[in-house]
C-alpha cells in the first residue's frame, strides 16, 4: 500500500470514480467541525486534569479525538469523493463518536443520585454504571464490527448493506438504552421533587442546589441531543446505502454533527468537575496550592489536637 499516496489529499480517483457519498463534503463545513470539535477536545483535557475528573478523558475526550478523526476524513473526502479511505475512516468514527459522550451522561447520572439521595432511584448509583455503560460498550463493539464490515465491503466493491445491517442493530440498541435511562431517571427526579423515596429504601434527602440545578439540565439536554442523533441514524440506515437520507448532506450536518456539537460544548461549559465539586474540594485544593516547597504540610485539625494531648 502506498502510503504517501494515501495521505496526499490533492491526489484525484480515476474520473470514473464516482463519490461514494452521494454528494462531494462541503469543504468549509468540515473546516468549522474539525476546528469546534478540537477546541472542545483541548478543552476537556485541560478540564479532567484542572478538576481531576478522570474518568472524562475515557468519555467526552475519547468522543472528541473520534469525532475529529471523523471530520478529517470528511475533510479529506471534499478533496477526493472517489477515495475509500477517507469515506471508511469517516463512517467508522463519526457512528462510533458520541457513544462515550453517552457514557459520561451515565457516569454523571450516578453522581447525581449519590448527591440527592440514593432511596430515590429505582436503580442504585453503582448500578447506573453497571448496567448503562456496559450497554454503551456493548453498543460500541456491535457498531464497531458494523463499520468495520462496511467499510471492508466499500473496499472492496462489496455490498455494504450487511455492516449497514449490523450497525444499525448497535444503533437501535443505543436508542433503546437511551430509552430506559432516561426512564430511570426520570422516576428518579419525580420521586425526588414530591420527596417519595422507592418503598423500602430509605434515603437522606439531599438538596438541590443551583450548580446540581444546572448540572441536572446540561445532562436531560444532551441526552435528548445525543437520542436525536440516535433516531437520526437509525432512520439513515434504515433507508439503505443509497436511500435520499444518507445522500443527503445537510440532515448529516445538522442531526449528527451539529447535536454531538452542543451536546459536547453544553458539558465543557456545565462540567461535572466544577459544578460537583464541593467547598471542602476547593478548600483543599487552595491550602495545597499555598503550600510552597519549603512550607509545612498542613495538619489536620484531629492530629494536632492529639500532639497537644500527648
């Protein structure tokens, strides 16, 4: 294979060729998504390192650097419709991108639950995790051996439609996932706001505030962009390979690209690691910042008072 070739973009399929899209990719539109997406990537990870929320970089970062992948395929394609690599690479990160965005809604969710009182939900905070993100992960694989199937039939000339088939299942199982977590969580805000804890399961009540508010709201409207998406998709690969859909650019633009978008940008600017943390968090945090390299540890309040006792 010659891999020079494949990564000079100026290089023309035969003439014959035709584009495997349907359409040629606007050339600009590529441009503004590639670039959104790199700005909302940089500033996850300086985001999961500032408030050490880890588990961000394995989510909404992993959704970034897919997506990005994605858009410069996309942007490689509005050079040269006719090349498979670039449709392969595309079609495989952008089904694939939001799903570990999905799974940080998830991992939130949890947090959220732990904060206002667990008695509340049908399903404990470990639960969430349990079962929501092996569902995700499960959706990730089909739809990765989907594209992964496609994308060798593209290259090979093949019929597409059995990896189209295969995604679309990893697709129907995303929505339907989406579908019971928001139902969980649902019950959970309504029994919560009329204070009804689940029969049997005490709970503390914890309070509501503007930052659990907000951070309450970041996650219902992303996950209601991110299950538009999911509907979309479905929708697309439903109506084949050469249905109008999927020749369809702009519905690609505004029902995939423009939701994954806002979803992702709605958690860089209402982000679990600021709006979660507590005053004790910052607190630490500050007294660690003041303590230079020649200042003494801070020493909890308990073990100095057990010094003085001895």
């Amino acid at each position: 294979m010659d891999l020079g070739g494949l990564l000079d973009i100026s290089r023309r399929a035969d003439d014959s060729d035709t584009s495997f899209y349907g359409y040629v990719p606007d050339r600009a539109t590529a441009i503004v998504f590639l670039v959104l997406f790199s700005i909302s990537t940089v500033a996850h990870i300086g985001q999961a390192v500032t408030y050490r929320t880890w588990w961000m970089l394995g989510t909404a970062v992993l959704c970034g650097l897919l997506e990005i992948l994605g858009w410069v395929a996309r942007l490689w394609s509005s050079y040269n419709p006719g090349l498979d690599v670039p449709y392969e690479m595309q079609l495989t990160c952008t089904i694939l991108g939001p799903t570990p965005l999905l799974a940080a809604n998830f991992v939130i969710m949890e947090h959220l639950i732990n904060r206002l009182g667990s008695g509340y939900s049908r399903l404990t905070p470990k639960w969430y995790i349990i079962l929501f993100c092996c569902c995700d992960i499960l959706s990730l694989v089909v739809q990765a051996i989907g594209g992964g199937s496609a994308a060798d039939a593209v290259s090979t000339d093949g019929d597409p439609e059995k990896g189209g088939h295969i995604m679309l299942g990893g697709i129907v199982f995303q929505m339907v996932t989406i579908t019971v977590y928001a139902l969980c969580a649902t019950e959970f805000f309504f029994r919560y706001f009329s204070d009804k804890p689940i029969p049997g399961r005490g709970s503390t009540r914890g309070h509501l505030t503007l930052k659990l508010k907000l951070l309450s709201g970041a996650v219902v409207f992303s996950t209601v962009l991110l299950f538009i998406r999911a509907v979309y998709r479905t929708i697309e690969l439903a109506d084949g390979w050469t249905g109008r859909i999927i020749e369809t650019e702009v519905y690609f633009n505004v029902l995939d690209g423009a939701m994954v978008i806002v979803a992702i940008y709605t958690v860089n600017i209402l982000h679990p690691g600021l709006l979660l943390r507590t005053k004790a968090e910052k607190d630490l945090d500050t007294e660690m910042t003041n303590v230079g390299p020649s200042s003494p540890m801070p020493v909890p309040a308990s073990s100095s008072n057990t010094t003085l006792a001895l």
